[in-house]
C-alpha cells in the first residue's frame, strides 16, 4: 500500500495511508482489552477477523476498478481499526494454550515466528506487488487472513466466554484498566517498565545511529546489513535455544543477567572501532536478547491478575507500538548535543534499567515464577475448561508486535 500511495501522491499519500493505518490501531488498542475481558478471546478474534477478511477481499475488488488514493486510505483505516481490537486478544492467546511452567519456551517458539516470518514476507510481498500490483497483494493477504482465521477457530475451540456480572462499569470506562491495572499491582507494573525501557533503548541505535556511524567511518550501507544480520542471527539461535531450554533457566538469568549484559553490550557497539567488531557485538547482543525478550514478555505475562490479560496486553502492545516515535523524538535532538556516540551511550544506560525494575519485579514475587492472582473491582473472573486442562491460568504476544528485542 505505501508503494502504491507513493505512485499515486508521494510522500503527502504515504503520510495519509500511514496516519489512517497506525492512528485507529493504537486508539481501538485499548477498548480492544476491555472487549476481550468481556467476551473472550475466542469470540472478539473470530468475528473480527471474519469482518477483516471480507474487508480485504472487497479492498482487493475496489482496487482493480479504480486508481486513486482513498480506496487505500479506506482500507488502511478499517483494517487497522481491526486490528486494534483483536491485537489484545492475540496476545491472550498464549498464556492459554501453554501450561504456566512451558510458557517461556511457547514465548521464545513465538519470537523465532516473528523473525522468521519477514524473511519470507517481504520479498513474497514485493514480488506481488511486481507481479499483480496493489489488488494481487490484498487478495493475497486476504487469503491468508482467511487461513489465519480457520488456524484460530481450531485453537480457541472449547475456549469459553468469561462468565457474565450483574452490573460493572461499560466497555468505554473499562478501556483504562490496562493503566489501572500497572498503578495497582507493582510487579506488573515493574515488568512493564523493564519491557517498555528495554524498546525504547533499541530503537534509536538500531534506526538512526547504526547508519549515521557507517555513513560518518565510510563503511557503506553493506556494513548496516551485516551488523543487523549478525544481530538476527544471534537473536534466532538464541530463541530457539529457549524454545527448547527456557523452563529450564532461572529467571534471574534470563531477566537480570541478560539484560545487564545487554546494556553493557550495547555500550560496546557505541565505541568499537571497526565494521567487523561492530557485526561481532552485534551478533552476542542478539545472542542474550533472543533470551531476554520473551523472557521480559513471559515474566510481564505471569505477572497479570486472573481475568485481565486482555486489558494488560492492550497497555503491552500500546507501548510497544509508542517505543518507536517516542524514541526518535527524544534521542534524536539529544543527539544533537551528545553526538551519536554519547547519545548511543545513553541509550545503553537506558538499557540498564531494564534488569534492574525486572529485579526488583522478581524480589517482589518472591521467586520470579509465581503467577498473579485476584481481580480488580467490577470485573469477573474467567472460566476457562480449555484452560484448566492445560494447567495455564484464565489469562495472556508480540506484533508485537512483538516488542522490537
């Protein structure tokens, strides 16, 4: 779609597209939360997702008999609008499939997933757009919504609506429970400033300094490439090597260790001299944040009250969807003082908070692991036969969005 808008208007038409994608998803966030503690996750992703698909398939109908720019913005509007509401139920979706002990390797099997799934993405996507233009790409992604929705009537099945209360606050007061949620239970709270501290130190070096440095020290964009690439690769062995070992690794390791050493990494990669150590560091920060990100996910996870993962996802993915322009507008006039590598620098001290609110979540829980329990005023708890056989609790990422590391 930004291809096309930019054929159609430039950098105006891409703005426009853009702003009608992200805006309603970040706004329907929130209700979409309060939506799935009400109904269920099975109930708000099937009839989303079903609407989603007949949207696409008309998208892709509209976009063969026409060339101008508001089919694009229509369908970027009511897709994003979609998928804000289901975003929180996705994210539901693990913590109810896994059993409360194999969900960090679920988490790490999630994170391989969504590096995976881009290798293959973008130049299928690409290739569409050569071969069948805008309308072949939408009917593509239709298509696969449509697979995405049978894959999802399978699992959720036996999935149960939370049992219904009397009286409680509406849909649109409850749209705020994710950041009641955070104010009322402090190792939620603490992981989710170790989860949104941990984004927002990635952002700015991996987007703005990386290629200022290679640009400034004459290494070329192949230099940018191979930095990333060393960075993915270390990050995908090391979540499949959760995967099959993350039960077995204390939390402490895989929230405080890791993620001192990734500060401490990222510092590194501020002062190296040359490409190849660069590609080098690289590589060994990917290496502890394939452990470290869906550790911080699963500890954040754990730590939700029983019935209230949908309010708690959307506050999650929210953050996750802010890291980014909150980080560009803060380091980047930092930067214009501090110079890329002071500002670098002060990334990775960023970065250090990190493990340090995680240890205080753990201190808190007492041993890392334990799950939250009890409900907030006004809500009910979930029951779940689906659940309860699998022994997870009736609660729940990533994209998302996964968040970046």
């Amino acid at each position: 779609m930004s291809w096309t808008a930019v054929q159609l208007g430039g950098r105006g038409a891409v703005t426009a597209v853009t702003l009608a994608a992200t805006l309603p998803r970040a706004l329907l966030l929130l209700f979409g939360g309060a939506l799935t503690d009400a109904l269920g996750p099975r109930a708000v992703l099937l009839r989303a997702t079903s609407v989603r698909v007949a949207v696409l398939a008309a998208g892709a109908v509209v976009t063969v008999t026409t060339e101008s720019l508001w089919p694009l913005i229509a369908l970027a509007l009511v897709d994003g609008a979609l998928l804000g509401l289901t975003g929180p139920a996705s994210g539901v979706l693990l913590p109810r499939l896994a059993s409360q002990e194999q969900l960090g390797r679920a988490n790490s099997l999630f994170s391989m997933v969504l590096r995976l799934a881009p290798i293959a993405g973008s130049p299928l996507g690409a290739w569409l757009v050569v071969a069948g233009g805008l309308p072949g790409a939408v009917a593509a992604a239709a298509i696969g919504c449509a697979v995405w929705l049978g894959c999802a009537a399978h699992v959720t099945h036996g999935m149960t609506r939370p049992a219904r209360t009397p009286q409680g606050p509406s849909l649109l007061a409850r749209s705020g429970d994710g950041f009641r949620l955070l104010a009322a239970h402090p190792r939620l709270r603490w992981m989710f400033v170790a989860c949104f501290c941990m984004d927002l130190a990635f952002l700015w070096p991996a987007e703005v300094a990386l290629p200022l440095r290679a640009a400034d020290r004459g290494w070329g964009i192949g230099a940018v490439a191979l930095v990333l690439a060393a960075f993915s690769a270390g990050a995908l062995a090391s979540a499949a090597l959760g995967a099959v070992l993350a039960h077995r690794i204390p939390a402490h390791a895989k929230l405080v260790v890791t993620g001192t050493g990734l500060a401490a990494g990222m510092a590194a990669m501020a002062l190296v001299p040359t490409a190849p150590a660069l590609a080098a560091t690289a590589g060994a920060v990917g290496l502890l944040s394939g452990l470290n990100g869906p550790a911080l996910i699963t500890a954040y996870q754990q730590a939700v009250p029983e019935g209230r993962m949908g309010a708690a996802m959307s506050t999650f993915t929210l953050s996750g969807i802010g890291a980014a322009p909150l980080s560009l507008a803060v380091f980047t006039p930092v930067s214009l003082h501090l110079g890329v590598t002071g500002t670098w620098l002060l990334c990775a001290g960023l970065a250090l908070l990190s493990p340090i609110a995680a240890a205080l979540a753990l201190r808190g829980s007492g041993n890392g692991s334990e799950s939250a329990t009890g409900n907030d005023s006004g809500t009910g708890k979930e029951t779940d036969p689906a659940a309860a056989r699998a022994g997870a609790p009736a609660r729940t990422a990533q994209e998302s969005t996964a968040p970046s590391v």
